[in-house]
C-alpha cells in the first residue's frame, strides 16, 4: 500500500462515491426490470456519458465526443484500483442470476477491467470476464471496502451504485469523496440517492465543472 | 404588461423558482416550529447568502462579502415583479397567526419591497409592512398566479418557497426557470424539493456557477 503525503487517513487509500443522479435525486427511475435495468427514464441519467469518447472506449465503442466531462470521466478512473458496486449493478434484481450462467449486464468484456466486489446476499464463486474479475462479497459493505483495499493495491476504491450501496457507505462514514453527475432529468420517482443516509455527514464543496447536457459536483466529507 | 421579443410564452412575463437546497434534496430541516423555521440544520442552507452584501443589504444589515454569488443574487430579484410564497415562509405555521396580530417572519421593513402572495387555506385581509404588501390567496396556485402577474406588471414573477409552494408550480407546469442553490450540506429529512412532481417536466441546464459554499444551478422548462 502506498502513503500519500499529507493524507489524513493514515496513508489509506480513498473511498470515491461517482454516481449520476436526476435534478430530483434519484440514480434510476421506477419500476426497474430486466428490460429497464436504469428503471423508466433512468437511462437518460447518462445521456452525457454515452456521447464521450472517453466512456466510449473502455466500453469497447468508436467514436464519440471529447467536451469538459471529459477530464472528469478520466479522473473518476486514474487512480482507481477496486470497484465496488450493488448486485444491481452487476446484473440485476432477484430472479435474473437463475442458475448461474447469468454473466451481468456487462457482456464478455466488461468496462471495469479491474477486480470488482459485488455486495450481495447470495454466495456465488468469483467470476472473470476477460480482464475483470467480480468477486461476491456476502458478508457486507466493511468487508467488501476490506477486501477491495487489499485488491487496490494503494489506489483508490470506487463505490459505483447503485443507490443502496451508496447510501451504505456513505451512511456509515466510509465514503472520502463524492462526486455527483447531475444531469438536467427529473424522474419522479425510483432509486433515491441519500435515502436514510441522515444529517451526520459533513461535506465540503470541492469542485464544479459545467458540461454539455450535465453539471459535475465534487465534496469531500470531513471527519 | 410589455412584451418581450422572441418569448415563446406570448408575451407573458417569465415565472421563476429561486431556491436553497441540500445535496439531499431538502429545502428545509426535519422538525420545523417557531424556533425553527428552517427545521433542524436548515438555516446552513443559506449560510452563502447570510454572508453576502448583496443578501444583507436588502434586509437592512451592513457589511458582507462581494464574490462569485453576488450576481446570482442580483439577477435573481433585477427583473423580479412580485413573489408568491406559501404561508410558512411568511409566516410559519397552523396556530402562529393567533388573531391576526402576527405579522410574519419578517420584522416592520420585509426584504421584498415588492408585492407578495401567500398561497395559504386561511383568509386575511391584505397586511403591507414598509414597501412590502402580502395579499393572502385562498383559492390555489393559478391564482395567485394571475394576481402576482398583473401586480408584476410585466416583469417576472419569482415563486419563492416553501417545498410545497414550488413543487405545486412545478407539478403544474406553470415554472419557467428554476434556480437552485446547492448547500454542502445533508440534512437526512425535512421538506422536499420536487415531492410528487413527477417526470412530466422536461428541464434544459442553462447554467452553472461555483461559489464560496454553495453551486447555483439554472434550468430552464422545456414545453
């Protein structure tokens, strides 16, 4: 594990929180499904990101748009080691793992490609898809973040959503950096972003960056 | 009332929503009274403005800070006609009018200087305190509406809270421009900006200024 200087986490790596989120707070629409993974409406929540070259290629697609999300999309990524992410996010709600041939939403090259820790209440063995391996994590967010640290190598741990993991972490004081992508969407309903989570947490504005189609929002929280 | 060219809404003068909301999405603290206005934690949500002269000056207080919110501030109120706002932002809520000598929140010299409407279940005869007159409306949103627009006089019309009073504008489509003003802060419960709007409304992200402790954000409604 590597020591940055001056980090006052004893040398920890940090834990990011990068989630896109409605102007009315939520991170999917209603009645989420296998057909609508990001729930009704949820897929324009990342309209911003489709277009850019940068989220287009580690997704395997050509083309796309280099505009100012662009440095922020590269960030997100640069100093990442782990993903932690909801059994949501890696494939779905009950029903959708059946037999255990159900692989995710992320097809045979995943866009991680580094060790991803699904929190989850049902033991399945690890599974790779050719530079990503997703681990299944049974026993909770702490021993999830354990694990991930370890597998970061020193880097940072990102915490990907969906909601519920999020607010997880950021409930229980886990969560180093926030960085909101607000897209110009209001939903109405589905997966709330801060739900439960309470007044204890104490941010910090960091940073803001005005993008097509999206407004980026960095706090750090304070301990 | 005058008419401005190139306004897609025939000539009628523009409806804003100017607001302070917490990362999580509340536009007051849990637990609001008379002690609280603002509900447990709110008054944090304008901490930015407390500490401007441009905020101060209006209510009659010296000194304070020019920076990066000082034209937001401005602009907000430059086109600003009359102001319609719920019966807890005049003044609280069920009981704190006892028999009509309550005047409000707002001390002899309100910070409106403009005709105000409270949107409230409870008749009164209008109450003018300095330059600022509040007419009491018993009949719902669009009137007010319409009676805040002749007062304006062709200039804009600003909805100014509570949640309840703008989430019914929004809800019904009557918003032009929405104006957030994003504390670094969560509050974990409280009065909810865009309860029960729904996905019906279609925003459009016409701007973004980072500020010492707070994001202004603007959208603008898409018909």
């Amino acid at each position: 594990m590597s020591f940055a200087a001056g980090d006052g986490l004893s040398g920890m790596s940090k834990v990011k929180v990068d989630i896109s989120v409605s102007v009315d707070g939520y991170v999917a629409g209603p009645n989420q499904s296998v057909e609508h993974p990001l729930g009704e409406g949820g897929m324009a929540l990342h309209d911003w990101a489709f277009a850019l070259r940068a989220w287009r290629e580690p997704h395997g697609i050509e083309g796309g748009l280099v505009n100012a999300s662009t440095g922020v999309v590269e960030e997100t990524t640069a100093n990442v080691g782990a993903e932690i992410m909801g059994r949501g996010k890696f494939g779905g709600g009950p029903g959708s793992w059946g037999d255990g041939a159900w692989t995710g939403w992320w097809g045979d090259d995943p866009p991680f490609h580094m060790p991803v820790f699904v929190v989850t209440h049902h033991e399945r063995a690890p599974l790779t898809l050719s530079d990503t391996t997703f681990t299944f994590v049974t026993t909770g967010i702490e021993d999830a973040l354990a694990r991930a640290r370890e597998a970061a190598e020193g880097k940072d741990v990102l915490v990907g959503g969906g909601a519920d993991v999020v607010n997880q972490f950021l409930g229980a004081g886990l969560v180093d950096e926030l960085s909101l992508h607000v897209a110009p969407v209001l939903l109405g309903g589905g997966a709330r972003l801060f739900d439960g989570v309470g007044p204890g947490v104490v941010l910090e504005q960091v940073r803001t960056v005005d993008a097509p189609g999206v407004t980026h929002l960095t706090y750090r929280t304070v301990r």
